[in-house]
C-alpha cells in the first residue's frame, strides 16, 4: 500500500498512547485512506503515565477531575490525547467501549460488536492489563489495580488520609502509588517477593537506594515475603505473619494482551507479538507495537519487549512507514522515569551483560548518576537521579560501544561529552 496508490484502509486495535500515535503518523505521512481505531475502553483514548504519578498526587486530587455517567466518557482534559473534533478532522473513525474478538489475517477482516471489519493493514496494540493475585478475590471492593483510569479513580477515592494501604508489589507503580500515598497522609505497607526493590532490573546497589529512601519517607517493605491471601484478618504472608490495611494495591505487573494474535496465527513468544526490525509481524499486512512488541532491536542484537510510554509513543511510526512501503527501523534504547518523593530519576539501555555498576557523584547526596558497564568498561545503561539534562550524552555513550576511562566517567569534573571516542 504505498502513497499514490490505492490507499486502501488501516485498521488499528487499540487506543491507547501507541494507537493514537499511529494514527497520527499516517496522516502526517499524507495517508488519506481509511483509518478505523478500535478501543476496548469505553473512555477517550487517554495517557496512562499520569496515573501512577500526578493523578494520585494531593495537588491534583480531584481538581478538574469529571466523568459524564451518561455517556461515559472521560472529561479530564489533561489525560485525553485529543478531544473529539481532532478525529473527526482528521477523518479518523473512532470506536470506543469496541473490543475486537477475532482477526482473520487471510480474509483481512476484524470481528468487533459481531461486525466484520476489512483492512488492507493491521496494527496491533492492545497493550497490557495488570496481573492478578492468586488467593486475592480481585473482586472485593477493597481490592485494587493500577492499569485503567477507572482503576485509578477507585484507588483514588479509597487512599484517605489517616486510612491505611498495603501494596502488593515493590515494582514502580507499587512504589510510585506508596509515594502518592505518604504524600496524602497515608500509612503504606509495601510488601515484596525480593529482598530488595527493584533490584532484579537495577541491581543491589540501587535497590539499597530506593529503599531506603522509602523508608526514610515513612513506608514499612516487607521484603522477602509472598502473600498467601486475605482474610478477615487481613493479608497473609507464607511467613505465617498478617497485614492489615484498608486498602489493598496488587501491583504484580501487567500482562501483554496477546490472546487475539495467537488466536489470528500469528508467531508469539518471549511474552509477545514477535515482530522484526520494522515491527512487521509474522503476517506481512500485521504489524504490533507498544507493550506487546517482542521487536528484533538490531542495535542490542537481540529480541526485546519494553512496557513503558516511551516506546507506545516511537513506535508506531515506523510500523507507519513500513505499511505505507517505506520500511523503517526501530532501535531506540529502552527508556522509564519515574517520579518519588524527591527523587526525579530517568534510565536508558540495556544491560543484562553488567559487569559492574560505578557511581558519577554521591548517592547521599541524592544527585548521582550510575553507570552499567560490561567487562570492557563499556556503557551499556545510565540512570541519572536528580541530575536533569543528561539522557542525550548517556545514550551516545552507549552507542558509542567504546571503552571508557572509568576515572574521568565518575568524576564530575569531566563532561561526558568528551568521554566520547575523537
């Protein structure tokens, strides 16, 4: 389907951040073709990121926060992506609360709503939905998940100040809602299965790091520990101990949405869609990004699925360009931030080779930069806390694949600009 031929139509399934985007890029490719976005969400397409960080936070609590029951749209004009007139502009025909069921890749139609749908093009980007509990009835009202806005609509009714929370899950929401939740005057239990946070993507010494700053903020972690459910009494743990709280967070992760490819046919594996460097899936008219894209990234020279905004938004455009015949590449770095207390942290790369991590200024002073480095004293990942500014320098580290003075890279003194090989 390239420009100037027949433009055909573009089916996209979901309407998330990268579906948007998607959409987006064809008209600014100057698509005119069909462009239908399907949306399992009765809601707007909106921007999950805020969820977890400024929509719990007590400046924004419930400020300009409206939900038209009648319609059951979102209102609030800070999470939605465009108002209604952007997609009608922009001819572009949008269905929310339209779950599709089904794909039949050799007849090139969707199922939605028990309609048949054609496409000349597929995109899939159903995204995730947050994982449950075993032993958790997920249906107690007392029960929360951090995935939708209505989730974080519920969640944000029940954190009462002087009320108490337990969260399930020493991951980054379960520690960016135990943040909100101190912030409202919340007592906040975080319970987890390692013996430190984050520690199984960012190492010991950084978990050290986060935990202690919870802890120094008020939170209580319990580490090491597996619920095995909730009773009267509240949750209990396998070490025979309970928690008892108002409200229950699980924040376990989420699960890709990849159901409705495997049952199209399509190749799955490594948790998700399996596509190559251009997002093409195992289908030459189906491409998939976002949360569910296991995407051949030629730079890391491996296959890697990211669940954050930052790829649902860089995406969708090269999946764009290669249904419109001229093939892109994705091989952006994976890349999250995250907002807690008083920390502002943001990480690039990929470092499952680390060798070592080495420290640019002094974590006690809560303004550092932390470096993964290979057997070679290459850079594979950099994470800045508190330090804005230097995420452009970081990733040309990487790139660079080069050797680095390790004395010069943790001495502030030196520009990283100039670690760079001549």
């Amino acid at each position: 389907m390239a420009v100037g031929a027949d433009p055909g139509t573009v089916v996209i399934v979901g309407a998330g951040v990268a579906g948007v985007r998607a959409a987006e890029a064809l008209r600014a490719a100057e698509f005119d073709g069909r462009i239908v976005l399907f949306g399992a969400e009765n809601e707007a397409p909106y921007d999950r990121i805020p969820l977890s960080l400024e929509f719990l936070e007590p400046k924004t609590s419930r400020i300009a926060r409206a939900y038209d029951e009648a319609d059951r749209r979102l209102v609030w004009a800070d999470l939605t992506l465009h108002d209604d007139d952007w997609y009608r502009r922009h001819g572009i025909e949008l269905h929310t609360g339209a779950p599709v069921t089904a794909i039949h890749p050799a007849a090139h139609t969707v199922t939605v709503g028990g309609q048949i749908v054609g496409y000349d093009k597929l995109l899939l980007a159903t995204g995730s939905r947050a994982r449950s509990l075993p032993g958790i009835d997920m249906g107690d009202p007392r029960v929360h998940t951090l995935r939708t806005y209505r989730d974080a609509v519920g969640l944000d009714a029940a954190l009462t100040p002087g009320g108490s929370v337990a969260i399930v899950g020493a991951g980054w929401i379960g520690l960016e809602v135990a943040a909100a939740a101190r912030h409202r005057g919340l007592d906040v239990t975080v319970l987890g299965r390692s013996r430190l946070p984050l520690a199984r993507s960012l190492g010991e010494e950084i978990g050290e790091f986060f935990a202690e700053t919870h802890r120094a903020n008020g939170v209580e972690l319990r580490l090491g520990v597996t619920v095995g459910a909730r009773g009267a009494a509240g949750l209990t743990l396998t070490d025979g101990t309970t928690v008892a709280a108002d409200t229950l967070l699980v924040a376990v992760g989420a699960e890709p949405n990849i159901e409705l490819a495997r049952r199209a046919g399509l190749s799955t594996g490594g948790g998700g869609v399996l596509v190559d460097a251009g997002l093409q899936t195992s289908d030459r008219d189906i491409y998939a990004v976002g949360d569910i894209a296991a995407a051949r990234n030629p730079f890391l020279q491996t296959r890697i699925r990211v669940e954050h905004w930052a790829t649902a938004r860089k995406q969708p455009a090269v999946a764009v360009a290669g249904m419109l015949g001229r093939p892109g590449v994705y091989d952006e770095l994976p890349y999250f931030f995250t907002d807690q207390f008083d920390l502002g942290m943001e990480y690039v790369g990929y470092a499952p080779d680390c060798r070592r991590v080495v420290f640019r200024g002094a974590v006690a002073d809560r303004e550092f930069i932390a470096f993964w480095l290979d057997e070679r004293d290459r850079v594979l990942a950099g994470m800045n806390v508190n330090v804005p500014g230097v995420v452009a320098d970081i990733k040309a580290l990487i790139r660079a694949r080069h050797p680095v003075a390790v004395g010069r890279l943790t001495d502030p003194r030196h520009r990283l600009a100039d670690l760079l090989p001549g």
